[in-house]
C-alpha cells in the first residue's frame, strides 16, 4: 500500500505500482484533496485525519500483512497512521519524508512551487510551462502531472505542506514496533546526514538506505535506483 506525496495523485505512481504490482498485492491512495478522492472546503486535510484515512482503507478492505509504504508527505502520514492505531501493517517503509518541524531545519522546496503549478495545470499548461517545474523529467511524466496536478485542491495543499515545519513526526518514531525501512534521495536536499543519526536513535531497529543518484522524486529520477534501495526488506528482489 503506497500513499504518494504532497502533489502527486495516484495515478502519477502507476509506473511504480505496475513494477511493485508483479510481486504484491498493489494499492496506491489518493489522498483526500487530490485525484479522484474526495475533496472541498467541507472535508478536513490535517495529518492525523489523512492518517485515520490510511486506517480507514485498510479495515475497509480487509487487508492483512499489509506493507505500508509512504513518499515524502505520504512517508508522514504512514508513520502517524501507526501510532494511531493502524492494524495489520507488517512492514513500514518511509521514502525521503520531510523531518522539517517546530525549530527545525525547513522543508527545501517552497510552498510557491505547488501552489503555482496548480494554477498553471488548472489553466492549461503546456509542456514548456511544465518543464520549467520539472526540467529533468520525461516527455511522458510531465504530460501526465500536467494532466492531473489540477485534481489538487489547493488548501489542501497548502494545509499539508504547513503542516511538514507545525508538526513533528520525529515524536512518533519511538512507537514503531514494526521493522522499518528509511530511503533517502542521494540528492534531494531533504535528509542530511545529522537527520540520518537522530532518526537511528529514535528507532534504533531501522534501516536506512540511499538512492544515491536520485533527487526527492526518486522514482522519477532513478527508477532502477529506486527499487534497489529497498535491498531484501520486501523479501523478494524487485
């Protein structure tokens, strides 16, 4: 079960879940406020009711054994899903999560960078509008964010990305009980190598691995890269 990051619908992590989807059972949420899920002024987009989602999911269907896996904003939501009660989850696997927070190093990118793209997708972007947000990306990923990155409500995203320096989710590490796996982007500025040391204390039983060549979107970036990060934590070479 994967939940993607703070501007990407589900189905901009198709290309993950079809290489995943060969060993696994394979779910990708969208998360509320953002592709074909629910969204509007009426609906609450905070980190513990987008947590209460992924368990809502999970008891919903009936899923055992479930490997919780979470991208960037996903990553925190994951890991506050579990210390709010989340069953049947075996394994958690954190991908490059902000560890921004109060009195904490800031998130690197800047919240202009969403909202704006958006807009622009809202109103028609083309390829060349598209590209100077994402100048590495494919031909293809960018026709397909550009498709869907309207889908994002923005005060969603605005609510969510506040929330990456007003809550810390470093709190919630001591509670993990299952094991756990950290990737972090080689190149993506997100988490250093002090971050590295104080989440290994926190969760002493954790993996922390690299995707050496890859930037925050690291499947994007490092596809191959990507799936050799999780070394043999899923059990079966990927």
């Amino acid at each position: 079960m994967l939940i993607p990051g703070i501007t990407s619908p589900a189905v901009t992590w198709a290309f993950v879940a079809e290489r995943l989807g060969q060993h696994f059972d394979t779910y990708v949420l969208d998360v509320r406020g953002r592709g074909l899920s629910s969204t509007g002024p009426e609906l609450d987009y905070d980190i513990d009711t987008c947590a209460d989602d992924v368990t809502a999911f999970i008891e919903a269907l009936g899923l055992e054994n479930v490997i919780l896996a979470g991208h960037s904003m996903g990553a925190r939501f994951a890991l506050r899903a579990m210390t709010r009660g989340a069953r049947g989850i075996d394994k958690l696997v954190l991908i490059d999560p902000p560890v921004s927070g109060p009195g904490r190093r800031e998130y690197p990118s800047k919240l202009p960078w969403y909202v704006d793209s958006i807009r622009d997708c809202a109103q028609g972007a083309d390829l060349d509008t598209m590209r100077t947000y994402c100048p590495t990306w494919s031909e293809e990923q960018l026709r397909l964010r550009a498709e869907w990155l309207h889908t994002c409500y923005t005060p969603a995203i605005v609510q969510a990305f506040e929330e990456f320096h007003s809550v810390d989710i470093h709190q919630d590490l001591p509670a993990i009980e299952v094991p756990t796996l950290l990737i972090c982007a080689g190149k993506g500025g997100v988490i250093q190598e002090e971050d590295r040391e104080e989440i290994q204390t926190l969760l002493p039983s954790i993996r922390i691995t690299t995707a050496t060549n890859a930037g925050h979107m690291i499947p994007w970036d490092d596809f191959e890269g990507f799936f050799t990060a999780f070394e043999d934590f899923l059990g079966t070479p990927l």
